[in-house]
DNA sequence: TAAAAAGATGTTACCGTTAACAGCTCGTTG
DNA sequence: CAACGAGCTGTTAACGGTAACATCTTTTTA
C-alpha cells in the first residue's frame, strides 16, 4: 500500500533519491541516506516485487520442479522445498511448483529433482538456468548440487567395520545413475581399502521388494553381518526382514541412506547417512545465482552425516 | 518477449483491442477478433503475468502455509502439494510455499495446512482471505476444506463389521482438534448404529507409541478383533506389533486413515481410508477464489474412499 | 582562479498491461 | 432528417518502480 513517492514525500526528497537509498545507498549522502531511512521506518514500507519486476526484467520466481512420479514421491522432496522455500524467501523471491517441464517465460531459473537421463536434453534445451539436484552424467554438462554419495556410503561401511561385523554387504538399486553408482562405489572402494570381501546385490527401490530379497539370501548371511543399503527403503525391508528376533542390531546391522521420515517410522529406527537438506537447498540456490549472474555452471558435493540409530551396535 | 504491441501490429489494431480479445471478447467485433486471435497465434504471443498484477493491483500468487514441524511433516502436504501447483498452475497463479505465518502483501491469498488452534487468531487477524485444510473449530467462522472424516472412519468401521470381525476397537489421536473428534465419532456412531460395543484408545501420532500400545494391551484383544486407526502412523504400529504371525489380516484387521506413502512402505500394505487430494486441492483452490470474489467463507467436506489392501480379509 | 571533474539530487521516460474516457460510424426514432 | 444512442475502436494515463540523463553544487586541478 505505501510506495516510494509516499516515502518520497515524507522524507522530503524525489522517489529517485528513495530508490538510491534502497538499491545504491553508496551515492547517497549520510544525512538524507539516514533521512529517507527513517522516513521508510516510519511508515512501514515495503518495496512492491511485482513493479521492480516489471522494470527490470525479472520474475523474482525459481521453479522447483519435481519430475518424480507423485504417487511416489518421496519425502526428500518436500523437505528439500520447505528448504528451498525458506532460502529464496529471504532473497526476496518466490518458490513455484511444477511437475512437468514447460518453457515459461515467468521464471527466472529452475532447480529440478527426481529427474531420469531421459530428461536432461530437454532440460538442456531450456532458455533459463537449471540446477540440478542430483549429480548429472558426464555427457551431460549440467550444473548440479548432490550430497556426496560416495563419502555417504563410505561412511557407512566404515561405520560397519568399526563396530565388528564381520561380513558386510551392499543392497543397491537398480537404476543407472550417477548417484546410485557412486553410493555403490563408496562401499566398494572402502572394502577393497579395508581388505574386505565385498558383495553386492541389487534390488528395486522399494522396501517389499528389498525384503523378499533378504529372505531369498538368508542362507547366505551368517551371524554378525553388516548391511549397506542405497536407500532408507531398502533398509526398511531389510530391517523388516531380519527384525529384531533375528538380531538387529546384535547379529545383523543395517543402514540406510537419505535420513527423511522413513528412518523414523521404522523398528527399531535406522541409522542412515542423513542429507543435509537445509545444507543442500541453500547450495542449490547460491548455485542458481551464480549462474544467473556469471553463466558459470558449478558442481558441488556436499559432505552428508552419519546418524546412528538402533539398527547397528555402538 | 512478444507484447501486447507486437500483437497490435501484426493485426493492425491499437494494443486496447488486443487486449479487450483476451479479456472482454464480446466487446469486439467478430473480424476483428479472429484477426486478432490469428495474430496471437501466429506471433505466440503470451501475456506478461507482471504487468497484468501491476495494473491490477493482484499478484496471481497463492501462498501455501504449512505449519507443521518441518522434521515431522507429512508426506501428506506434499501430495496436496504438488495438486495446488497444478490448479493454480491452470488459472495461471503461482503456489508459493511458506512455513510461518506473515502479513506479507505480495500474495492473494492462503491456503494452510497443519495448524494448531493456536494458530488461528493470527490467521484470522490476516488481511488476505485463508482456506484451511482441516475443518475448523466451530468457535472460529473460517473457511475450510477437509476430507470427511465421519465418513472415513465410519467406512472403515463398516468394513470391519462385514469383513466379520467380532470385536472392533478404535486407536485415536490424543489431539484436540476437529478432524480428530470427527474421526473417533465416525467410529462411535457406526457402532452404536450397528448394536456393537465400542473401546477407544488414544495416543499420540506415532509408530513406535502405537505398537506399545498394542503390546501393552495384548491380553484384551482376543482373535478375531478389527483396529480402525485415526491415521496410518498409527496403523503402522498397530500392524508392526501383531504382524503376519499373529494373523494380520486373518485373525486382527488393521484400518489407517490418510493414504499415502505409508499405507504402502507397511507391510503388510495398509487397507485404508484414502483423502482424495486431487478433488481436496481443488476445493481449496475453488473455495479461496470463491472468497476473493463473493467474500464468501464456505466449508466443505469431500467424501473419503476406502481403500482395501492386504491388512483386512476380503 | 577559471575550467574541468566529481558528487548529489531531480526529471523524464519507460517496462507491459488495463480502466476510463473520447471519438467515430451507423442505425433508430420522433 | 436531426438528434440520439448503441457498438466498436483508439487515446491517454496510470500501476510502482528504475535507468539514463539533466541540473546544480562542490571540489580538484593547472
């Protein structure tokens, strides 16, 4: 409701002078600079985005776009946009939702999760800047944001080392993808560093599925295995299958990775390599920006955390 | 980047006109229209959301609140989520996302999810029109769209009784709030209706407390017994503490409420009442704009599902 | 100490759209 | 057939900001 020419007016100077002081208080001078401060104090105002928009081009809106089928769709999501929200709140912009990828022309950039390799050229094709959540191939030269995989499950295998089990393995999921592989080869460099017999075994990213597979492979676990999941889902089937009569965490140990909700709800609760969301979101949108302004397509991994829970031994 | 005045050109008419097609065609002559129409097409032309807010003083952005706590939230608002976006996505609105409660100017209006009582006078206070999700306390006159919860459990009770469990208990929730009275009277009336006698449990909305229940309780359920459960995390519990060796869904029926993600990481995957997230979203999204024009605080209830899966009989 | 440069503030025009009004054409009416 | 109104289209100004330029004052420089 109050706009620049009612501060304008108060503080005794043109809206020019009150814009200078908002965007460029450096060619100001101190007096009126305090001036006009105290007069936009005074009557509480606050700068309209929509006319600044109109000005200069902008939108003042990031989409996040979650191409993951909604059925679905995972927590991480939703954490991550409560993140992301708050992050680019403070930076005066808007965060839109969108399930599909169209090219507007009311965004500013876009930062996307759950995407396929099916999606990228089209993502590739589009006239903003895109981030990434999730490390993209590197046929593709996107600029991404991941939590580093590999040190996440590394972390994890080590985790299982240091607490005794003797036998560890790995239950992996059956997509192609550069965060998938690198969870995979985290386990597998650690093993081979630590002079262990590795074993991998792959599973779709659902937790039936995962427990129907600990079943099969009982015969194959001895007392006192560790085992490595991909994901938080698979470390619930798994968890499910062997459960507590079974020796969780005492005879066998398990852990997951991602650290949203389904560590919670399951018995006993996980011990997973937890991403740090809030972490992420803000890198995710710094590294927007940056492209925004510079054209400059940055990578980066950011370092997860491993939470122990009740299904390994201190 | 194409404008109004390109547009214009192209059809040889003033920017007015090509305007008045897009918002009052029947205020321009038939030719004109179609050439006009023709031109917009051609040139693919879209209108500028920014200007349109800033000459009509509206911001074609919609805020979603959710108030719950970050760490605890629901996949629930995800899903509702990612329908608002797309509604309002149709009638050319953004769906911005917040986590607290501010007097900003730069949105149309609020949609919220996961308040507490104690959040209602600050909403009310609030000059923008508010739609709640969840049904309101009827000592505050607020807009509001919910699933019907009556209706829910009722479903769920009904399917016990015909699915032949003799003894049918209720879980609720140890909140104050009218979804969850509603849910509790849904089972109360069914049974009263039914001639059945009727035993209530209340604790607080999590796995791990509902399993304990259940453990600590064990004695008084005998075979046979139906559990509707006020929400899937309960049911969760419930289902993780009986389990298929103590005959879910032979000898004790599990019933969730809500429908999402976790109905399905349970195992065995909940039968549950399903809120309709689609038709929700889309009332909120109705209701809000019905407010926006008419000022008018209306409260609807959409009809729950019942979703059968693998924790009753058939 | 006059001219040039630097500093501070104001004026103008524009971003893309729409409401309000003005103007034109044509048909109706007394 | 002059006056009027209905129907259609165009012109102007405004929404709330900001860049570019203009103007005025002060400082620097030769």
């Amino acid at each position: 409701m109050v706009n620049l020419a009612d501060v304008a007016h108060q503080a005794h100077v043109s809206k020019m002078t009150v814009s200078r002081v908002i965007n460029h208080p450096e060619k100001v001078s101190t007096e009126v600079r305090t001036a006009v401060m105290a007069a936009i104090e005074l009557i509480g105002y606050q700068p309209n985005r929509i006319a600044k928009a109109l000005v200069n081009h902008q939108n003042y809106v990031i989409q996040f776009l979650v191409l993951e089928d909604v059925v679905t769709v995972e927590p991480n999501y939703a954490i991550l946009l409560l993140h992301l929200a708050d992050v680019l709140n403070q930076k005066g912009y808007t965060l839109e939702i969108s399930t599909t990828i169209t090219d507007n022309d009311h965004i500013d950039g876009i930062i996307v999760s759950g995407w396929r390799q099916s999606d990228l050229l089209a993502l590739e094709a589009l006239r903003v800047p895109v981030v990434l959540y999730g490390e993209s191939p590197t046929d593709h030269d996107m600029a991404y944001v991941d939590v580093d995989n590999r040190i996440g499950t590394m972390l994890a295998t080590r985790h299982m080392i240091n607490a005794g089990y003797q036998k560890i393995i790995y239950v992996g999921m059956d997509v192609d993808l550069p965060f998938s592989n690198e969870r995979e080869l985290g386990y597998l460099d650690t093993m081979v560093a630590k002079k262990r017999v590795s074993r991998v075994y792959t599973v779709a990213n659902h937790s039936h599925i995962a427990e129907q597979l600990i079943h099969n492979i009982m015969a194959q676990l001895p007392k006192n295995t560790g085992i490595v999941c991909a994901t938080d889902r698979i470390a619930l089937g798994v968890v499910r299958a062997l459960n507590k009569k079974n020796g969780v965490p005492e005879q066998y140990g398990v852990i997951g990775f991602d650290g949203v909700f389904i560590d919670q709800i399951s018995s006993p609760q996980l011990t997973t390599v937890h991403q740090p969301f809030a972490k992420i979101a803000q890198s995710l949108v710094d590294n927007l920006f940056l492209q925004l302004q510079n054209s400059e397509l940055v990578m980066q991994r950011i370092a997860p955390e491993l939470i122990r829970r009740d299904t390994t031994r201190a």
